[in-house]
C-alpha cells in the first residue's frame, strides 16, 4: 500500500481522510520541524520511507524534473479550494491516482482532470 506525505500548503484534514481510508499518512505539522520543515528534509524522508509527496508547491515539480526526487509526486493544481471541496475532489479522484502510482511516479491533480506524467 502506498504511503504519503502531505505538504504544509495543504490541510492536515486530507492526512486524517486518507488515514481513515489505511493509508499511512503524515503531514509536515507531525514533524519536528513541523511547517517549516524543508523540501530537501521532506524529500529526504519520501526517498527513505518510500513516501509519495502529495503538494501544491512547484519547486516539488521543478525538482522531480531534474532531478527525479522526491520518491513519487503528486501535484495539486486546483488552486485554493475549501476543505470539503479538496475531500470530495480526493473522494472522487483519489482510487485511480493510488493505483497509478503503482506504476508513475509523477500525476497532477487538477480541478476537471488527472494528468499522468511520463
């Protein structure tokens, strides 16, 4: 089963609904350094735990591209959107991008679509 870490720009309540659902799941806030924790320490736990980066953040992007780092990435391009409706987006998207990560290491999530990146 795949593990997450969840960006500070995005709300702690998608590492509670993803928990729910039996993902191992942690937000920046649950680490020493909390919201200020780095992206080069954020990607360094991805790489050793084998976590997939879930962020709005395109310096994540920007470093996957280059450099192939985090473990796995999934970008959010929504914009700001309200707690309920970022859920019910993850409610609705969220099966297929577990499952493509089976076999991608970089998906988008935007407002109407999945972006699969090869």
């Amino acid at each position: 089963m795949n593990k997450y870490i969840i960006d500070a720009n995005l709300p702690k309540n998608l590492t509670i609904w993803l928990s729910r659902r039996g993902f191992d799941s942690l937000h920046t806030i649950d680490l020493p350094m909390q919201n200020r924790t780095p992206d080069n320490d954020i990607i360094d736990l991805s790489l050793e735990e084998k976590r997939i980066v879930i962020t709005k953040d395109v310096d994540f992007v920007e470093r996957f591209l280059v450099k192939r780092v985090p473990y796995k990435l999934l970008q959010i391009t929504t914009g700001n959107l309200s707690n309920i409706k970022l859920i019910a987006l993850f409610e609705k998207a969220f099966p297929i991008i577990d499952a493509e990560f089976s076999k991608n290491f970089f998906i988008e999530l935007s407002l109407n679509e999945i972006t699969i990146h090869t």
